[in-house]
C-alpha cells in the first residue's frame, strides 16, 4: 500500500490578510482540514472552558494568478454592527447550501470576502463578518467517442 502527501500539505501557504472591507480571496481548494485553535502569541493549543478543543478548518486555496493561501474558518455567532455576513465558517456553510452541494470539495472554486463587522464587546475587537460563494468542482467527462476502440 502507498501514501501519499498532498503537495499543499508539504509547502507552508501564507495565511489569507483580510484587513479592508471588500478584501477578498478566490481560489480552487487544494486542501481542507480541522485543526486546534492555538493562541495567538503563545501557540498553545485553545480549549473551551470545560476543556473542550477549540477546532477550526484550515482551507487551502490555489488562486488562479499567485501563491496558495490559506483560510482559517471559526465559527461563532455574530450581531452585525456595520456591513454584512457571519464567521468565516458560517459563511462558508451557507455557500455550500446554495450550491446545492452535500460538502466543501477539493477542487471546488471559494470566494471568501470581507464584508462587515459585528458587535464588539468591552476590551476586545469586533469581529470580522464574511459573505461566501462557492462553486463545486465540476465531473472530469471524456468524450463517448474516446471510450471506444476504432
């Protein structure tokens, strides 16, 4: 038996910056996993306070002109304040939806926006809300005439 590696798993992609409203990033998905939530400065890994793994998806994505990027996509629930959308994650869920689709695939095509900010609690900034649109990877066909030998 062999195993293989992704390539998106053996190259280290630069982490998605959305600092502007409108900020956006379109891609073809190369690789989708859950991962532990770690703290920003320290790296440890998060827990919710019943010690619970804090999980998030990291989402690979190939653009068409550039260098892979990667999406970290929590969840959570979010009152906007200015703009529009949800999480990351929420986002995201609500586009597979309206693609009629069953899961994030590889190969689907992920547009992933900037949209608004929600309501921000005392000591802390307010969160980043996203809109989402996604597209499912097309059936690789092969024309009739090419499954027959002449």
């Amino acid at each position: 038996m062999t195993h293989s590696i992704p390539l998106s798993n053996l190259e280290s992609s630069p982490s998605a910056k959305f600092h502007d409203l409108g900020d956006t990033y379109t891609g073809w998905i190369t690789d989708v996993a859950e991962r532990q939530q770690t703290d920003i400065k320290s790296g440890a890994p998060l827990t919710f306070s019943d010690g619970t793994p804090r999980m998030q998806w990291v989402i690979t994505l190939e653009p068409e002109n550039g260098d892979p990027v990667r999406l970290y996509a929590k969840g959570g629930k979010y009152r906007p304040a200015t703009g529009k959308g949800a999480s990351m994650l929420s986002a995201i869920g609500q586009a597979v939806r309206a693609a009629n689709a069953e899961a994030l695939e590889i190969g689907g095509e992920l547009t992933v926006a900037f949209s608004g900010l929600g309501e921000s609690k005392p000591g802390m900034d307010a969160p980043k809300l996203y809109t989402a649109t996604y597209r499912q990877p097309s059936a690789g066909s092969i024309p009739a005439s090419d499954l027959y030998a002449e």
